[in-house]
C-alpha cells in the first residue's frame, strides 16, 4: 500500500507502506468498539472529531440514537484513552488528541478488508425479502383460487423456488 510524503522542500515521494499482518489485523479488532470505529472511519473516509466518532459508537453499541448519556462517556473515554491510540500504533488511523480529531490511516483500508461488505449483505436480505414474497404471493393466490389449483401452486412453489436459487447462485454469492 503506498502513500505520499512531502519533504522539507516541498517534493513528493511515494513511500511503500507494508501491508498489516493478520495477527495485528486480528488484534485490531478483537474489540467492539475498536471494530465499530473502524467500521465508522472507512465509511465516512474523511477526518472526524473524536466526539462524532464516540456518538456513531456509543449509538451503535446502545442502539438508540442519540445514545445515553452514560454510553456516550463511557465510549468517548475508551476510545481516547485506549482504543484509539493502539489504532493509531498500528497505522489503521491517524489520532490527534490535542486537536480531538481522527482520520484514516494508511491501514484503514487492508483492515476494512476483514469485515464483510455491507453491500454483501444488504443483497443477501433484499434476496431473501424477495423469495419470502414471492412463496407468500403464490399463497394468496392459491387461496382466491381455491383447493383445484392446488397442483398448479404446488408447482409455481417450486418454480420459484428453483428461479431464486440458480439467480442467487449466479450472483456469486454463496
């Protein structure tokens, strides 16, 4: 992973920064609110005040938004004092405590690797919502059509049944 640094005179050197090992990956992350803040910073990609940073936290952790009060301190101190720093000494973010801010670091984006893509799994449940809707449509409609087109809503189950799993099987996704 490379990155530029400017020198005294103004000149710009790419610098090859080495790629995080896993076991420092894994260590990063061994912590919810470590993962949660990491989650955070490589989707918003800009610098945040550590305080926006302990509110998306605390938020998540608490699942209310705005988060308690408590939840909110106990996350802002956390993060000040410990989970940030060892974030910032792995490279994964770039911390200034005087300023109160954070922003990605040159391994914000070989640590994101490790977590699932949101996309990912926002697909997984539009296919399942899609599937869900479809069996209860047949349903319905077997109703109104009465006991006689059992045999045909029988088979348009497995029809469909059969169209979701080869599309979900196409999409790459297993």
């Amino acid at each position: 992973m490379a990155h530029q640094l400017t020198d005294a005179i103004g000149e710009t050197a790419h610098v090859e920064q080495p790629s995080l090992a896993p076991g420092d990956a894994f260590d990063a992350l061994g912590n919810d609110r470590r993962r949660c803040a990491v989650s955070v910073l490589a989707d918003e990609r800009g610098t945040l005040a550590v305080s926006e940073l302990a509110t998306a936290v605390a938020a998540a952790e608490a699942d209310a938004v705005p988060p308690p009060n408590q939840t909110y301190k106990s996350v802002y101190a956390s993060l000040r004092q410990t989970h940030l720093p060892k974030l910032e000494s792995l490279s994964v973010i770039e911390y200034d405590p005087d300023a109160g801010t954070v922003a990605p670091g040159p391994q914000l984006d070989g640590i994101a690797s490790y977590f699932p893509d949101s996309a990912d799994r926002s697909s997984d449940r539009n296919w399942f919502s899609l599937f869900v809707a479809a069996l209860s449509l047949a349903a319905i409609t077997s109703g109104y059509l009465g006991p006689s087109s059992l045999r045909l809503v029988s088979d348009l189950f497995v029809a469909i049944g059969l169209l979701f799993i080869i599309g979900y099987a196409a999409s790459g996704r297993r």
